[in-house]
C-alpha cells in the first residue's frame, strides 16, 4: 500500500471534530477504499483547552492555521474554519501556493474567490475539492462535475439551506408562525444566534453560486444571484399554499436563459411554491435536495443531510479519498481560465404562475383596487381568495388576499406590485412567490 | 488539449445509438469537460444495414467485435451489447486483456462475471467502469464509490427496475390488474416481448449485486439474492396497502447483517410495502431510486431516470468522461483481490412488519384456521381485515383476507404460511410482503 495521505485540519468546531471522529472510527475501511491511510497529522484551532470530546494530543499543534500550508509533512489541508475572508482565504492561498491540495467546506469563500483558488490549484497540479460546501453529504458537487458531466444541463435548483427548510416544515405541520418557529430552532440549536446569513437567503445563494458554476461552466457569480429569504411568509400563506396543492419552499434556481449562442445566467433564492406532486415537496425537516436538468438524462435528484457533523464530515472526508487516490481534476470540471462570464439574465423576461398575498384593510374598494393594478399592468389572474379578518396579519382587522396568477413574465407582476406600492390600503409589503414548473 | 479518447462502441441497439447521439449533441461541451475530445471511431452490431437514424458511415465497421479489442486505433471499447456471457464477455474479457479500459451498461455480466473482470483491469492498470449497468442515467455506483466512500455502509436499497415499477405505480394509479397493465407497457414498449426478466425480478437482482459489492466491499453474489417478481401482486393488494398508508414498490435491499466481527450478507429482491412518507413511495413510473445509509452521512437517496436512450447515453459518457480524465481506481473501489466472500444472511433472522394477503372460501372456520396457523407460529397479528367476495382473487366467491403483522422474525412468518399450505381453504397462494422498516 502507498504512503499515507498525511492532512491537516484547520478548524475544530463541530465538522473538524467530525472527521477526526469519522477517520478514526472508519480509518481501515477508508484505507481500502481509498488505496493507502489517510491520517491527520496536524491541527489548529482558536481555543487548544476547549474539550472536544476528542484526543488531539496525537496531532502536531498550531495557533497560526497558515502554518499548515508551509508544514513540509503535510499533503492536504482540510480547511474547515468558515468566512469568505480572513484566516480561511489567506490559509487557502497559502496551501494551493505551497503546492498543497485543499479540501473545504467554506460556501462563502468559494462563492467568491473560487475562480481564483481553482486556477491557483490547476497551476500547481494539485485538488481544490469542495463537496461539503453545498447540501452537506450529498455528492452533488461531484453528482454534477461527473455524474451528469455528458449533459448540458437546462437547470439546477434545490432545496439548499437546512434551517430555512426545517422552518418552513415546521410551520407547515403546525400552523405556528415564523418567529416562533425560529425562536425554537435557535433555543433547539437548528439555527444560529444570528440567523440572518440562513434565514435571508445568503447561504443558499453561496450554495447556488457554486452549482451554477459546475451546471455551466460558468465564473462564479455571487453577486448576481437574486436573493430573499423566508422573514415575510406567513403561517397564512403555508395554508394558502396547502390548499392550493402546493409546499413553500425556499428554493435556489440557476438557469441558462435567452438563445443558445448567447446564454444568460439566472440565478435566484427565493420562497416558492412547490407542487406536492414534485421531489421537493417532500423534502423536510434538515434535508437538502438538488435537481439536475439534463439534455440527455433528464431529470437527477439528490438529496440527504444538508449539515450537521456526521454527513459534512462524509463530504469532506470524500474528498480526501478523491486526493489520495489521484483522482481528481480541474475543480470545476473545465479549467478555470475557460469559465465563461455569463452575463446575468433578466428576470422581468421570465415566464411563470406567481403566488401574490396581500394584507388589506377590511374595506370598501381594495378589491377593486388590487383587480384594477393586476389588469393595467397585464397579470391574467388563475384564482383570487379572500378570507375573513385575522389578527396573524400585522394589523386588527387586517384580511387576506392570495391570488395565483396565470403563466406571465415576471415584470407585468412587478409592475403591479408597483402600482400598488404605498397604497393605503395595503398593511405591509405583499408577498410574491414564483411558483415552480 | 491531449489526443483524442478513441472509443469504440459494441452494440448498436437504443443505448448505442444513444450514446452516438449524445457525443454528437455535446462534443465540444465533453471536450471542455474531459479535458480532451471524445470520438468514436469504430463500430460493430449485428446487422449493418438497418437504419438507426445516425450516420455510421464515418466510424470503422466490424461484424466482429471482438476485432475492437485489437484494433490498435481504439483506447478504450464501451461494451452495450448486454448477456451475462457469449459476445458481450468474450469482448470484455478480450479488451481489458489487450490492456484497453472497458466501459459497460451490462449488469448480467457483471452480476456474474464483475470480480473477474475488475481482476483483469486492475492486472492491466486501465478502467473497467459500469455506471449505466445500475439505475441508469442515476450516478448512483459513483456516488456509492466516491460519494459515501467515506462511510461504512449499514444497507442500500431502492426501486431498481423501471419496468416493474411503471406497472406497479399504473395499477396504483388506474385500479387495473397485473396481467392487463403488463400487455399495455408491452405494446407500448415499456416492457419487452419476454417480460421475465423484468417482471421476475432478476434484472432487479442483478442490479443489487452491483451495489452490494460497492457498499460492502464484497464480492458480488448474485447467486445469494433471494428473488421474488410482482406477478402475484393484486390491485386489491395495493388498495390495502393504500388503505394501511403504504404503496407497494418492488425493492432491492442489501444489508450486513449479524455480528460487525463476522458480517454477513442480506440481499433480496421483493415487493415491499413501502410507507407513503417514505422517499420510495413517490418514486413513479419508470423512475429509480436508490438509497444508501451510511454511518456518518446518514440516508442517501438518488433518483431519476432508470432506463431508455438518453439517461443511459448519459451514464455511459459520464463513464468515458471519467476515463478521458484518468480518474478512475479499482472498479469496486477496493481492490478485486481484496473483495470479501460474505456469507449470505439467514434472513429467517430478520426482524419485521409484514403483509399477508390471503384468498380463501367465503365458508365457515376459514379465518380461525389462519388465525389458529399464526398463533401456532408464534406471529402477532397488528390488523386484518376480511373482504366481501370479490370475482378478482381468481376463483368465484373467494374472499380476501389481509393481515399486518406486529414486528417479529420472519421464520415465524414462513413457519405460518407452511402451516397452511395444501388447505382446502385457500385459493391460490398466500402473498407475503415485507412492510419496508
């Protein structure tokens, strides 16, 4: 059997002491599997005293992580501290620089440097990999530079956040509202003391950021990618939903848009409504789920463990397999410096049956006012609930109105959205759901 | 951009000339992808006149295929001629011998034939790679190999013939019986003119020999699975199944059963009845799904497209990708040589609910006798439910009795049903189905 693959791990919070865990209680299978040991040889933390529940006395020692990347015993760094910059950047160029492979599960850092971390990794012959920085243990990243590498792929979107989705379910099978729902997350430990980077969307738009870039062979485009998160629905609009034979979830989209000789890129996080008889309905709780759309194989479902120790540890440690075995390529499938820049698609252009709840004043004439601006801007509306007065909506008195629209382009829907904006009829914004087809 | 992967294709029927399609439609997309350009350069089937809608006359042409493996102009020959033996194996056994990567959608012959055949690659140092022979476009032997790599595997399962399972989900759906629903797939062309195969659950059990070998590190012992079809499947069996909350699916299981020091293995093939919120109950139609739980990454599931032209194009490529990258190891990810020879599992031993659908006289003392029978074989009964006479359950006046079992061994479950064999009382026999746990 070959020489170990000797690693470093850079971060011991709760994915780092996974895979300590996981190389240890799996370390023979993997060796076979993978065709020699793959043994960490050194790690660095903040805090050397915290009790991780695991032996690191076996490990050489660093405060400083970017002293990994210059360790002459060390092969791959396993890069499992977190934040688009910081420690994690300069740790990350440092490793690829000193001709080291990198393994991470860092979304935020990918979504915006990765097209400089994959050419800095293509120039020094060595594996950036990265399957746990989206869905956790799902192999999707690999399900989509490999699995479904023959296909030019039409979309891919998923279910891409686990507390969004573990809200979102929660609320569905209780009736609760948003707040509440989050609150015991928070106090369970499913969400973050500051939720905002789950609940707003931003993670499953780093997520996002990297699929499209594998589906496409596109440059990572974070910052186009249209983003709002799960904050403004409503136990209402769940029911409204259920009742309509739908789901909400909040769902990340890539698509190559407009003609074939010039594609755009559309790229969105947002909630949507989901019909029950499709994949994504049926993902609850934690679960994340990807869907892939090729031109030959169709449709592609993975889905599993989106976060959580034991599944991130089982992408990251996948990935070391991948390394010691040699297996392994261009990051992205095609060499960094051919990425294409897409230019971002417009999404006014886009076609599709829209969910559209408002929150009236219970009087005279807001019907007739909400009708008139979904006609003057050209939204066909397929059906149009009202319900009695609730006291859910932000205001006494206040009552809903949920309409579904028929297929349109989006812009006529925010033109009416528009009209309607600073009405005084209206209490609080409305809420817009892209239906997905 | 390196040379050209020359690829020679053996077998020009629905997958072959879908593989040539594809190549055409994404050459210059694969060529990004694999680093290099993938061309077909010779060709060999059966008859070369008929007319397959592709333009054949650009590739070298042999009657022979076992001439691919000579031909000095060929790298690597992907094998889509299908049969556990005769040509398909004496050309694979021919092109990994001349040291030539053998690529391959022919789950027979790898049921029977795979530990030999992985021997040969590895003796030679090239690929023998068969993401197409399972679950079709699903790259599910990739993300077993690769993507779960990291864990030992507790069980994998899934729908794996599509065939079976449009059949099964069209009597859910319409009501109608087995007998009927199979002549209408086949002169749809869903199902083949000898519908054995399928219907019996052998290509099922070939399928999950495959996985077994990956999940375990076993070697493959389709000879060990234990096989049972959907032929005895009633439409009153799935209107029961519906009525307890549960579909009826036809499931490959595969599991290491027994002590961890001395594993053994547990693989069957047999309809199951299957929770609806289970993954596997909204697999419909001619889909597949597979899933895999692994001791860290938890529960797996891949989905999509089991069968026809383009999926299978898709894993067939997704293979020749992999080989144009040299990325590729021991075909069951460890060494063949290393492969256990797990004992097969008494599944006698095994825990579970069941399903016991009986047909039986509408005359007194019928229904103490099977329930004299269970009680005697020590199975607890949760429910049963006795039918009016029905004309369906294949003699007049029978009536239908089903029973869900508490949880128990499933000897006491066979040990029941050999009580009762030969009675008068039954016509036809009994169906036992496994409530998937």
């Amino acid at each position: 059997m070959a020489e170990p693959l000797r690693v470093a791990l850079a971060g011991l919070g709760t994915v780092g002491a996974g895979v300590v865990r996981l190389l240890d209680a799996n370390a023979e299978l993997i060796a076979r599997r993978a065709g020699r040991r793959i043994e960490i040889v050194a790690v660095s933390a903040r805090d050397r005293a915290r009790d991780r529940g695991i032996d690191l006395a076996r490990f050489r020692w660093t405060d400083d992580s970017a002293a990994l990347a210059r360790d002459d015993g060390v092969d791959v760094v396993a890069e499992l501290v977190g934040g688009a910059d910081g420690p994690a950047l300069t740790l990350a160029r440092a490793t690829l620089g000193a001709g080291k492979s990198l393994v991470t599960a860092n979304k935020a850092m990918l979504a915006h440097h990765g097209l400089e971390l994959a050419g800095l990794a293509e120039a020094q012959g060595v594996a950036l990999k990265f399957e746990a920085a989206v869905a956790g243990g799902v192999p999707v990243v690999k399900g989509l530079r490999e699995g479904a590498a023959a296909n030019a792929i039409a979309r891919v979107y998923g279910v891409l956040n686990g507390t969004c989705n573990y809200i979102l379910s929660t609320m569905e099978s209780t009736g609760r509202e948003f707040a509440d729902v989050l609150a015991e997350a928070q106090a369970l430990g499913y969400a973050e003391a500051d939720p905002a980077f789950d609940i707003d969307g931003v993670d499953a738009a780093h997520k996002l950021a990297i699929l499209a870039s594998l589906a496409f062979g596109s440059r990572p485009a974070f910052g186009d990618v249209a983003v709002d998160g799960i904050r403004h629905v409503l136990a209402a609009d769940i029911a409204e939903a259920a009742a309509l034979g739908h789901r909400v979830r909040l769902v990340g989209v890539a698509e190559a848009d407009g003609p074939r000789h010039e594609p755009r890129l559309f790229q969105r996080v947002h909630a949507h409504l989901v019909p029950v008889d499709h994949p994504l309905a049926h993902v609850t709780g934690a679960l994340n789920a990807v869907v892939v759309e090729g031109d030959f194989v169709g449709r592609l479902l993975f889905q599993g463990a989106g976060a959580g120790a034991g599944p991130t540890a089982s992408a990251v440690v996948a990935d070391l397999i991948d390394v010691a075995r040699g297996e392994f390529g261009p990051p992205y499938a095609m060499p960094a410096a051919s990425l294409a820049a897409m230019p971002p698609a417009d999404a006014g252009e886009r076609r599709g049956r829209a969910y559209l709840r408002f929150a009236v004043a219970d009087r005279v004439g807001v019907l007739a006012e909400i009708a008139a601006a979904m006609r003057d801007a050209g939204v066909s509306i397929e059906s149009l609930i009202q319900r009695g007065p609730s006291s859910d909506l932000g205001a006494d008195g206040a009552v809903l109105i949920a309409i579904v629209t028929h297929e349109g382009p989006e812009r006529c829907v925010a033109a009416a959205l528009e009209r309607l904006r600073g009405s005084p009829s209206l209490v609080g914004r409305p809420l817009w759901m892209p239906i997905l087809g």
